[in-house]
C-alpha cells in the first residue's frame, strides 16, 4: 500500500479533477489512482468536501504568499508603498489567471462557494493594506474600491485594454482619501 502524504493527495486529487471536473470526481477515484483503500483515504480526510476545502485552502495561502509577506521599501512613502502593493494585487490576479485559467476557474469557483474562505482572504488582504497604509479601519474600503482588479469574477475583464488606467483612476480617489 502506498504512503500519503498531502503533497501526493493533492496532486493526484488536482489530476483527475482536470480530467473529469469536480462533482465527477470521488474520493474512491482519488483512493485507486493512490494506490490504497477508500477506508485508509478517511484517516486523512471527513469527505470529499474536507478534501476540496483544504486543496483550496493550500492554493489561497499559496497563491498570496507573496502578497501577504510583501514589505515596503525603505524611504517609499505609505501612499506610494499601498500603490504598489495594491498594483501586486492585481497583477498576481491576473498572473494566476493566465497561467492556467482552468485551475484558477477551479479554485476561485470553489473558494466563492465557500464564503468562510473569502471571508478570511479578505479579511487579510484588507490588514495587510491598513499596515501598509497605516490608516486604521480602512482595510475593507480599500480593498473594495479594488475589487475589479482581484475579484475573480472580473478576470475576463483583466485584458481589457485600458486596465492600468482604470487603476490608475481608481487610485487616485483612494489616494486622495488618505492622510
């Protein structure tokens, strides 16, 4: 029988989701193409929805890595370091969807209809912009006024040609909101 691990769970789960889409796929195909029994798969996960939610989880936490550990430059103005990290945002956005739609079409499907994870994502993304920012209870603001540049409903959106000016002008009415 084959060891589990999260990693290889993760990935053999990821492929045969590719091949026959999420409600097609079943815990006893992912137990067969690990090579161990449909019981042995429980011990690490309740059900497929615990399975679902975890992968999600992991490619979230992943994916903001990046965002979520940026730091400002030293000397750059809070203004000018939100600008940045809110230009991060919306490129790292729309970098995942380029890469590989499907999977972000995947994930960003399932992590809508699991509002608890949104909520949570939103809930960082809208610190980290008050830590930048410095601006206290305006994390949520800010990240709404953004929302066409990071929601995943507007990605076929994000190629639009003028979508750097319409950050821009997003921008400055959040720019001219701070201290």
């Amino acid at each position: 029988m084959a060891i589990l691990n999260k990693e290889k769970i993760f990935s053999v789960t990821e492929e045969i989701i590719m091949r026959k889409g999420v409600e097609k796929t079943t815990l006893s195909d992912i137990a067969k193409e690990l090579g161990v029994t449909h019981a042995a798969f429980y011990k690490h996960y309740k059900n497929k929805e615990d399975l679902l939610q975890q992968l999600a989880l992991r490619w979230l936490e992943t994916t903001s890595k990046e965002l979520l550990e940026w730091e400002s430059p030293k000397g750059v103005s809070s203004a000018d370091a939100l600008h940045d990290w809110l230009w991060l945002l919306a490129t790292t956005k729309k970098k995942l969807y380029h890469d590989d739609r499907r999977m972000f079409r995947l994930y960003t499907d399932y992590l809508e209809r699991t509002q608890i994870l949104v909520k949570e994502h939103l809930q960082q993304l809208a610190h980290k912009a008050e830590s930048i920012s410095g601006v206290k209870q305006s994390g949520n603001a800010i990240i709404t006024a953004f929302v066409y540049f990071h929601n995943p409903y507007f990605a076929d959106r994000w190629d639009n040609e003028f979508y750097k000016e319409m950050f821009e002008d997003v921008w400055r009415l959040v720019a001219n909101k701070l201290p």
